[in-house]
C-alpha cells in the first residue's frame, strides 16, 4: 500500500499544489476495495503538535525505500494532552 502512497503524495503535490491529502483519502478509499493481504512492514505514526499529516506525506517515500508496506496511526482523534 504504501508504494501506492507514494505516489499519490508525490503525483498529488505536483499536479494540485495544496490538495495532496484530498488525493491521499481517494488513494486510501481505492486501497480498501482490494483483497486483503498481509503486510511486508508496518510503521505508526505519532501525531501530535510538532509532527501532524503534511509531515507524514513528506517522509512516506523514505518508508518506502526501507520496505515498509504499510502505515498506520494511533488514535489521533482521541489523544490525550502532550502525547
């Protein structure tokens, strides 16, 4: 999944300025219309003050070259102060 990622924030930034999370959800809703399969690699992200979505996109084609297949993220909704 996360190759897919890849290039929709990179394709996304260049072609929509702005829109890349737009283009990430309608990756991501595509993604979940395929069979299920088991990742290569994980990694969660950590959201917070200091590192938030636009940071996530940003290091995504890192995780890619180490191998990872898959991102996930802790309940960034529900968080507690500080974390």
């Amino acid at each position: 999944m996360i190759d897919h990622l890849g290039a929709a924030a990179t394709h996304a930034e260049s072609t929509h300025g702005s829109e890349p999370l737009d283009a990430l959800a309608r990756s991501l809703v595509s993604d979940l219309e395929v069979a299920s399969r088991v990742p290569r690699a994980t990694y969660r992200f950590q959201f917070n003050s200091k590192f938030g979505f636009r940071d996530a996109l940003k290091v995504i084609p890192y995780l890619a070259e180490l191998g990872i297949s898959d991102v996930y993220a802790s309940p960034y909704l529900k968080a507690r102060p500080g974390s």
